[in-house]
C-alpha cells in the first residue's frame, strides 16, 4: 500500500469563457495539479489568480463556503474573463472484495 502523501490532486477546468482567451484556454479544457506538477498549460495570469485555492486543496484545506472540495475562480482579464472551476480530486475508495 502506498504511502499517504498528505497531499491532494486538485483538476482546474475551464468552465465559461466570456469574449476569447488571449492565451488559448478552451471550455471544458482541464489540468491536473499533481504535488507540483501540472498536466498542462495554465495561463501564468490565472494561474496567479488560482494557486492559493490549489494550495488549500492540495494540503486537505476544507473551503468555508457552500462547496468544501471546490471553487469557481476568474482570471484578471474582465474584458475576456474566462472562469475556473478548481476542485480536489477525490479518489474513489478501493472496492472490498466479496466473499
């Protein structure tokens, strides 16, 4: 068995974008924060914007509001703000054998 890290994965995916993201990002586009790692491209602006929720998530910080496990996070840009649903990825629990 594994070792628990005390870390979470946390996915950041792109929920709505209002006007065009200069840096690309499309809806329904998702990246994987693994310890420090992320599976993907994540535009360094909302990337600002979103690292202390990943931070909070990954060490098992629990949100104070509605949601526990996730957040909806804008990037600067008013002009075309792209939204960012970031949320921990809870691991399904391991199936007990029967019988």
């Amino acid at each position: 068995m594994a070792e628990d890290s005390g870390m979470d994965k946390v996915r950041i995916k792109v929920e709505s974008i209002a006007g065009e993201c200069q840096a690309g990002h499309c809806v329904g586009q998702a990246i994987i924060v693994d310890n420090v790692n992320l599976s993907g491209y994540l535009c360094p602006d909302a990337l600002h914007s979103i690292w202390p929720w990943v931070q909070a998530l990954r060490f098992r910080g629990k949100l104070p509001w509605g949601d526990e496990d996730g957040i909806l996070i804008a990037c600067p840009d008013a002009v075309n703000l792209v939204r960012f649903d970031v949320r921990r990825v809870r691991e399904e629990e391991k199936k007990q054998p029967k019988g």
